[in-house]
C-alpha cells in the first residue's frame, strides 16, 4: 500500500537527517501526521491521540502509538519498529515515550519536535515536558519537516495533478447543478461523488458552501438552504488524491448577476492575474501578496479583501488541508521550483451581503506558475 517507493522514502529521510544536523540536533519527536506520511508512508488518523515518531539524527525510526494502529502501520509504511502504549485510566503516553527514548539512547541528548502539530494537545504537551525533564532537551523545530515537504518532487506532482483533474470534475458537477430552487445539498453531495468514484479521498477539512448572505461565511458551517431565482453561490473545495489536495474557489451568480457581483469579479481576477505573474522563482510570498493587494486597494476594495490571499497545498491531514507557509504580507519563503500554492481572491461586502471569490491551484516553476485547472475565470451565471 505505499503510494511511493521505498527509494523515495529513503531520500527524504536522508534529507530531514542532514537538516536535523544542521540544527545540531541528535533526533526529532515527530508529532505531525503530514511528516509521518511524508517520511514513511504512514497513513491515519491515530494522530488524533497520543502518537510520536522518533527519528534519530542516524535516520532510524521508531513509533510509539496505539495497538490499532500497528498493523496500519505495517501495512502503509516501512517503519519496521512500533512500540504500543496501551489505554487505561489514568496512563500518560509521555513516560512510554520517555522510556522509549532511553532505549534509544537520547538521555542527555538534544531533540528537535514539532510542537505545532494537531495530535499533540495541549495536556500532552505539558505531560511530556513533565516526562522528559531532566532527561533530554527539546527545540522546537515545527517547520523543519514543512519546509522540505514545500517543494514537490515529480512523484508528488503526479498526484497533485490528479487532485486538479478530481477538482475540475466537481466543478462541472457544480456548475450543471446549480440553479433556481437547487438544494445546496444535493450540489455538495454530487461534488464528493465526482470525487469519490474518481478514486479520490477525503478532504482534511470540510467542503465550503454557503448562499445568500451565508455566502460571506467562508467556512463549513451545518445547515442547507436551496437556491434563491437571483441568489449567489459560494464554495470553496479540493480535490484529493492520496492525500494530496488541489484547490479551487468560485462564486456563481444564479440568475441575472448584480453590477457589484460585475465589478468585483473583474477586480478579484485582475488580482488573480497580478498573484500568479508575481508568483516566480527568486520572489517572496510576501510579494505575491502584495500583488494581490494592489489591485484590491486601487479599485477601493480594502475594506472588503482578506490579510491573506492563500497558503501551500501538499499531502494533509485533519483538521485542514492549509498547509505552511500562508500567503500573507511580509512573509520571506522564497518561492522555488514545484512547489504547489492556492490562490483565493476573496471580497467579502458585509453591507451589501456580496461576495466574490475566485480561486486557483498553481505549481511555481522556471517559467512562471501554471495553473492547475481546465476551466477558466469566466463570470458562471445560472
């Protein structure tokens, strides 16, 4: 069941060993579901509880978890040594951890973890600080593995792009189904379909859509309304293929759109535009942004645009498929060949309950981005 060859996985861990040396570091405490899969093919949601990876700075592996998770462990990755901790009243994961690392040879030693991972909750997080005090010494190095996991190898890209083909899909779905009297369920329904029997997983987070004035909530949110005869339909969704999400974000119009709903689409693809031709090697993410700023604020959209214009996309787990860095204004991460970005281009008119939002999947390479999409920005009326 692993989705890359061993090779691959070898190679990556080679370089996460030579970064991790580069921070003078002995090992990492590898908490991150998305670094886990990465570095060895690990695939679960387990994470959700107590879950560590120990990878020492020689590259050796060792997991500690829960017995459900070893045979999906031996089953989707080539750690060849898990240690269980077992569930009872009262059992604090971090002493089997502690003990785990003392075998290994780390007292004294000083650990690299990602601190900012989604399993490690915040009692956990003191209950391994209590533990392992006095026996080793922890630097955080959250972002160690996110920025080797940022540039995609030709393996990787293959299933971004089949993730890009599953999002076409749902958006043609989406785009035939809308219309006057249509029930947002039944749309949310036949995109994950789309998906679905194309072989595709679940997203990490869930499908956004929202109309009327519940299309300016850019969020999931329950609840279902059907369409209005002039109403306005927001979503925002990926298409996933072995983890691997391809993004994409629109506003369709039912019927006659209004002049705003005009307007802020010209401004929101112009600012689409001016995001990917700033997106080149050598710039900065931060640049991108301002990119995207620009447009908004000389058209007198300020007020109504985001402080982020998107983030990386690559091979996440719940909660989120948003991945490091976000595209905001400032932020240094040069952009470098092939690695995989979703633009959004939100305006969000609270006074007048308008919304627009077109959004895109890119691959940044030596001749630009190229966008990951067969359908174009077209203004869709229904």
């Amino acid at each position: 069941m692993l989705h890359f060859l061993p090779s691959e996985f070898k190679d990556r861990i080679q370089r996460t060993c030579a970064a991790i040396q580069r921070e003078q570091l002995d090992g990492m405490l590898i908490f991150r579901q998305e670094s886990m899969y990465w570095l060895t093919g690990f695939d679960t949601f387990g994470y959700v509880y107590f879950q560590c990876l120990v990878l020492g700075a020689d590259g050796k592996l060792t997991l500690l978890c829960r017995r459900a998770e070893i045979d999906q462990a031996r089953e989707t990755s080539i750690i060849d040594d898990t240690r269980i901790w077992i569930d009872g009243h009262g059992v604090n994961p971090a002493l089997d951890l502690r003990a785990l690392l003392e075998d290994r040879g780390f007292r004294g030693k000083r650990l690299g973890i990602e601190l900012e991972a989604y399993g490690l909750t915040g009692r956990n997080c003191l209950r391994l600080s209590a533990a392992l005090e006095g026996v080793c010494s922890l630097v955080d190095t959250s972002e160690l593995i996110s920025r080797l996991r940022l540039t995609k190898s030709a393996n990787e890209l293959k299933y971004v792009r089949r993730a890009a083909q599953l999002a076409d899909d749902a958006l043609t779905v989406a785009h035939n189904l809308a219309g006057p009297g249509v029930d947002e369920a039944e749309i949310l329904a036949a995109m994950h379909y789309e998906i679905y029997r194309g072989g595709g997983d679940d997203p990490a987070n869930e499908f956004i859509i929202g109309s009327g004035k519940e299309a300016l909530m850019v969020r999931y949110h329950s609840g279902r309304r059907r369409l209005d005869p002039r109403d306005q339909l927001n979503i925002e969704f990926a298409g996933v293929y072995r983890h691997y999400h391809s993004c994409l974000m629109r506003t369709i119009c039912i019927g006659d759109p209004s002049p705003l709903h005009v307007k802020y689409h010209r401004v929101a693809t112009d600012a689409l535009r001016a995001s990917t031709a700033a997106m080149t090697v050598g710039s900065t993410i931060g640049e991108v942004f301002d990119a995207h700023a620009r447009v908004f604020d000389a058209s007198g959209l300020k007020k109504w645009r985001l402080h982020a214009c998107g983030y990386a996309l690559g091979t996440t787990f719940a909660p989120n498929w948003m991945d490091w860095p976000m595209i905001y204004g400032g932020n240094p991460v040069m952009v470098e060949p092939n690695m995989v970005f979703f633009l959004h281009m939100v305006v969000m008119d609270a006074e007048n309950h308008i919304v627009m939002s077109p959004g895109v999947t890119v691959v940044t390479g030596d001749g630009g981005c190229e966008i990951l999409s067969r359908h174009n920005l077209d203004l869709v009326t229904k």
